[in-house]
C-alpha cells in the first residue's frame, strides 16, 4: 500500500469525533455532550436536536465536509472511534448507508481492497468484516462475535413504507441461530409479522445487535420514511456526512465544519470556481470547448517540462429526455458537439442511468479515463455524476438544465472542483475550475 497520510483538516475532524464519543459516555447524554463540546470547540454552544422516532439520548452528530474533502476515509476512521471511545467493545455492527447503487460498488471496493486507504482506515477497528446486504442476510453469529461488521447499503434498501415484501424483514432460516436462547425481554423487544409472528429475519438481528448508523450524503437519505426505518433496528448512534447538511426542515448536528479554504491548503480542490454566464446554449457549449483547449495547451506545456500527464476534461449536464417536448438532452447535445464544434465521436462519453459510458471506459483502459489512451475530452450526464465520481481530469462544468436547488448545484460542481491522487500544478491556470452556465 502506498503511504497514505491523514490530512490536518482531517486529523482535526476526527479528533472532534473522537472527543464527542468520550463526553457521551462521560455525560452520559448525547445531549450535554454536543452543547457541551461545540462550545469547546467554537466558542459556541449549539442545541442539540434528536432525531424524531428514535431515542431521544442516542448520540447523533453530522460532519458537514465539502465536496473531495474524503468523507468516506473519515466514516472509516471514525469506526474504531465508535468502537473504542463510544461502545467500548471490541466488536460492533456498522450499517453503512450510501445514496446510490454506483456509490455502494464503489465503497464496497475501496473497503474491500486490502491495498486501499479506506481498508486501511477499517483496520484500525481491529478485525473487521466488510459486506453487502445479500451476504448478510445469511451472516453467521460468529462473524457477529469475532470481528466489526460493516454492511454497505443503499438508503433505498430499506426505505419503503410497506415492508413486507423486503427481504431484510423476511424469516430466513439461515439467520435461526441468532435468536437461540433469547430471554423473554429480549424476544419482545424483536420486530413482528403483522400475525403476532417473530420472523428470523435481518431485521431483527440488526435490532438485537443495535448498529451505528454511518449516513453518507446524509441529504438524500433525510426523508421522515427512510429515517422512520432506521429507527427500526434501534440504532447506538447516527453519524452523517454531507456537503450540504439540513438547517432548516429537521436541522442536523453539525459537530465539525470543514471550510473549503482546509481543502484548498491541503490541495485537494481547485479553487476558485470561475463562473461564466451565458443565455445561448450553443454559445455557452463553444466557450467551454475553447476553455478547454486553452487548457489543453497549458497541461501539455507542463507535461512537455516534465508534469503529470492531463487531459482536462469537460462535463456537461444535459436535460431529461420529455416526450411532446423539444429538450437538450443527451442525444442533442451531442449532436451539436459533433456537428457544430467538429468533436469526433470518440472524444464524447454519455454516463445516464441508461447508457453507462463511463464504465465502459473503466473496463477500457487501464486506467479509466485518466489513462492516457483514453481519448474522451466530454462526458454528457444528466444526474449520474451528481455524486461519488471522482476524475482530477474534470475542470470544466456546463449546466443546460436547470438546477432544483442550492444543494443539488453544490454537489454537481464539486465533480470539477476535486482532485483526488493530484497535486497543485504550476499554471494557476490548472489550480482552478470552471463553470459555464
């Protein structure tokens, strides 16, 4: 494995995370422990506010990181903090969420990986397991007993109202012995059938085993149901990690702030963002295609002198396809790249959820789009780059559809705001990112 280093701004994060967990189990309440250390720590004590339906003293905190500031390495470091300084024990069940599928392969790989930093992080828990939901509908009490359980699942997994016909909840005779010399008291705690039944089910040793609650993009999963459901298997804490956490509706904890400046010193974003504005779509594509070519000649002017390799990359958000409806979707957006802007099919990608371009690209070439034989310069999305796609190679971001919200804006322009595996280049130029909108 390659030295991995945590950065400062992260030592500090998981330092507040750490001190947290000390003064719940010192206080006793998740309560004065968040007013009592958010003073300490910014000279500002903040109310702290449960989340409704689940036990108004369980610890419940949000770490706001902004975009590529590695929330996944922080909720992996965090897990031996739970263990350690929280639970204290040796083993515990972590339930980690995550907004998407694309995002639950992705992390279940990174954690997966022996060689990866996240893995690395894990390790720090001791012996640790790492699984998807199907494989832990037939988890062994063993591997309950003798190691930290991460499962890695979607929100969505467990996010319907109706929930008889999700299989987390369904009897499962593989899931028996867990529930083998229950005392009474622990048996009317379980979950039931809507028959008075107790099934076997995930469910339920979920419940029995009571998981810490890892929320990644913790904005997408803060719907009343999906929070509703987690409450369900009776949760020893909740920690989210998001960009954009909730002030408003249902106000997070925010225990740690990360401001992007952290980022920037630690040269893990390119800052600033250079907006331009611009009415005509053809206009605006034509600017961010010359954008790019002047960057272009910059990178290989660094590369000619003995710079990484780069090819800047240009992602462009189109409209949703609608019938009776003139769009620009993808179809006509590359269209007007080809026929307008003399880009050759090749040099274009679509990544929707319907044409999956970019893993293409991965099985393609070695090293995906970052390899040098690659010869995409444009990906055309509509939502699918929103979150977990990290390229240091994307600089430039054309918006045609119109955004529903601030936090929706924020997340997609943090895809050319990271740089993940790069450092500062010497053109202030390639230190920036762009937007055209």
């Amino acid at each position: 494995m390659s030295a991995f280093a945590p950065k400062d701004y992260q030592c500090r994060v998981l330092e507040s995370v750490r001190r947290y967990f000390e003064t719940c189990s010192a206080t006793g309440s998740a309560n004065t422990a968040f007013y009592q250390l958010t003073g300490e720590l910014w000279g500002k004590h903040q109310p702290f506010n449960p989340l409704p339906g689940f036990a108004p003293d369980m610890p419940y905190f949000c770490l706001r990181v902004p975009t590529g500031g590695g929330k996944t390495f922080l909720a992996a470091s965090s897990v031996a903090l739970v263990n350690t300084h929280l639970l204290r024990t040796e083993h515990s069940v972590v339930l980690w969420l995550v907004p998407s599928e694309a995002i639950r392969e992705q992390t279940l790989k990174a954690l997966r990986q022996l060689d990866h930093p996240y893995h690395h992080a894990l390790k720090q828990a001791g012996a640790v397991t790492v699984m998807d939901l199907d494989e832990a509908k037939s988890i062994t009490r063993a591997t309950l007993d003798t190691s930290t359980v991460v499962i890695v699942a979607t929100a969505q997994a467990f996010a319907r109202e109706e929930t008889r016909d999700l299989k987390v909840y369904a009897s499962s005779g593989a899931l028996m012995q867990h529930f083998d010399n229950l005392s009474s008291g622990q048996r009317a705690s379980l979950l039931r059938n809507d028959d008075g039944t107790t099934p076997y089910s995930l469910a339920n040793v979920l419940r029995m085993r009571r998981p810490f609650l890892v929320v990644d993009e913790a904005h997408n999963a803060r719907t009343e149901i999906r929070f509703n459901t987690l409450e369900r298997f009776n949760p020893s804490g909740v920690m989210e990690l998001t960009a954009t956490p909730d002030t408003e509706k249902q106000p997070s904890n925010v225990l740690h702030s990360v401001g992007a400046a952290e980022l920037k010193a630690e040269e893990m974003i390119k800052l600033p963002v250079l907006l331009e504005a611009e009415p005509d779509w053809q206009q605006c594509l034509g600017d961010a295609v010359a954008r790019r070519d002047e960057l272009q000649k910059l990178a290989d002017d660094e590369h000619r002198h003995g710079a990484p390799y780069l090819r800047p990359l240009v992602l462009i958000q189109a409209e949703p396809r609608s019938q009776g409806m003139e769009t620009l979707d993808t179809e006509r957006v590359k269209k007007e790249l080809v026929e307008n802007q003399r880009i050759p099919v090749d040099e274009i990608a679509i990544a929707t959820g319907e044409e999956r371009g970019l893993d293409l690209i991965e099985r393609t070439y070695r090293l995906g789009i970052s390899d040098p034989a690659c010869p995409v310069k444009f990906v055309i999305t509509q939502k699918a780059l929103a979150e977990g796609w990290d390229c240091p190679f994307a600089y430039i971001l054309v918006g045609l559809s119109a955004q529903q919200s601030g936090t929706a804006v924020e997340q997609l322009i943090g895809r050319v705001l990271r740089q993940p595996d790069a450092r500062a280049r010497a053109t202030p130029a390639l230190n920036q990112s762009y937007s055209f909108v």
